[in-house]
C-alpha cells in the first residue's frame, strides 16, 4: 500500500505547531509515533493533505517532576515508559500498561499521546492513566486547558479534543506513602495481541496495616471507553484489604463493566475475566502498597 500524497510540515517548537494545526484544520494530521496515522493513511481511512510532524519538539519527549506532578510529554514512547525508572518507581501500572503494548519495534515508535488519542477501547495506557488520577494538557493556538483524563474518552475513536488542539503532556500527581498499583492484560497471545480484557488499580491505605483510603478501578476492552468500576471503588473504600475484600470487589467490579460479544470472546467470558484480573491487580496494587518504600521529591 502506498502513502497518498501529502504536504510535510516539521516545526521546531510546540508553538509552531499549533499554529500549522490552526491554519489547516481538519485537513492536517499529527504524526508523533506514526503507528496509527500512516498505516489508517496507506488503508485510506484517512487522506490528510497536511502531515504535522511533532519529531522535533524536544519538550514533548520529556519525563519529569513539577509541582508535585510527573509530566509525560505527548511523544514519550511505550519504550521509554517501560524502561524509566522514575516511572516504574512511582507509577508501576503504567511501566507494565507500556510494556505490554505491541511489540518492540511498536514501542519504540507509539507514544502517550497517540494512545489516548486513538481514543481504543482496549487501548493499554489509558486504565493505567486514569488509576492514576491523570490530567491531559491540552495546548492550541492562543490557549491551553487541562482537563481529567476520565473526561476525555466519547467513544471508540472519539474524545472531546477540539479543532486545531494538541496533546502537550500528562500529568500524574505523585502517589502519596503507603500506595500501589496493578495492570493485568488478557489477550489471545503473548505479543501483539489486543486486550480481551484489561484492568489497571490503584490504592492508598492510610498506614501499612490500616484501611484503604483511596481506591481506583479501571476497566478497558468492556465498554465503548475505559470505565471507572465505581461498584468496585466504593466496597473497597474504608475496609481493610484482604483477599477476600478484593474478590467482592471482582464481582463488584464485573457488574460494572459492560462487554459484547465479539471474535476475542463473549460478553459473558469477558464479564467473568472482568472479576478475576480485578482480584489480581488488587493483589498487586496492595502487595506495593506494604513494600513500596516512599520516595519525596524535592
């Protein structure tokens, strides 16, 4: 399949950009990994007449610490977020969401931003990232807004961005002591393979042995966009964890989510897969959470 063709802009800042994004429109497209827009363009899903590449914006690429948050620039790879040790230190779910994406060469080349942009429902990074409590920035000519990652997703293929908005960056407020996380993904095979189900926690408790003070849920592949298992959250809140508070809160969890059938399973395979991955990423998350040794930044 050949590329159509297109008119090639490279700008050198975030700025430039933006301002190339205003000018065209829907005719442009951003390229950051490439691994969705070129092969939808060699399918002729998409025919942009303008490609906006983001390879030269340094500040896009950057991992780092500010105001009490670790800012992902858009065009971090699954690659870098799987090997960063600031990453897997305090955001482990996401280090393991990275690493189970595709396969090598696609990890080196899909970035954060494009993840969330495809807007998939069996996307790895978003469950992950919406655990987390994760804020997107969201930068346009003229302007920028920051809104809940959890806000974000309409649908398959669909989210709130607006014409002529790009992704500059995640932030993740750095997780408070006694806290930990968990990703399980199923899927057919063990690479390249697309969730069946995936599931990411988070949990705070508010000493090593006492209540859970915080949780979080987030189920991917079994609804049109990744879905806060509320049910789940709320039985979890206030009790001690155990494996027997983490099973009630797989069924909780199950009753929550809300899959179809398709060739990767049925509604009813999925629902049950739902339960037993979310005891699992609650046994990670609270197994974290007791040995996790609590890091300040400065």
């Amino acid at each position: 399949m050949i590329l159509p063709r297109f008119e090639y802009h490279e700008p050198g800042n975030l700025e430039e950009a933006c301002e190339i994004f205003a000018e065209f429109k829907d005719k442009a497209g951003l390229l950051a990994g490439g691994t969705d827009l070129l092969v939808n363009m060699k399918k002729g899903l998409v025919s942009p007449k303008h490609v906006v590449s983001l390879g030269r914006i340094g500040p896009l690429k950057g991992i780092g610490i500010e105001n009490g948050h670790m800012s992902i620039g858009s065009c971090v790879t699954a690659a870098d977020m799987a090997e960063s040790s600031e990453v897997k230190h305090d955001f482990m779910a996401l280090s393991m969401g990275a690493a189970r994406l595709g396969s090598p060469l696609i990890r080196n080349l899909a970035t954060i931003g494009g993840n969330i942009i495809s807007a998939r429902p069996a996307a790895d990074m978003p469950p992950s990232l919406i655990a987390y409590g994760a804020e997107v920035v969201l930068k346009k000519q003229g302007g920028e807004r920051t809104m809940a990652l959890d806000d974000f997703f309409r649908g398959p293929g669909q989210t709130v961005i607006e014409p002529g908005e790009i992704v500059e960056k995640v932030l993740l407020e750095i997780p408070p002591p006694y806290s930990g996380s968990g990703y399980v993904k199923l899927g057919k095979r063990k690479a390249l393979e697309i969730s069946v189900v995936n599931v990411a926690a988070f949990i705070s408790l508010e000493s090593p042995d006492g209540p859970i003070r915080q949780a979080r849920v987030v189920l991917g592949a079994v609804a049109p966009v990744p879905l806060r298992a509320r049910k789940a959250e709320k039985a979890l809140i206030g009790q001690r964890a155990g494996e027997s508070l983490f099973a009630k809160a797989g069924d909780a969890a199950a009753g929550d989510s809300k899959p179809i059938d398709d060739f990767r399973g049925s509604a009813r395979y999925r629902r049950e897969m739902v339960a037993v991955l979310t005891k699992r990423a609650l046994d990670m998350s609270f197994a974290e959470a007791k040995a996790r040794e609590w890091r300040r930044w400065e």
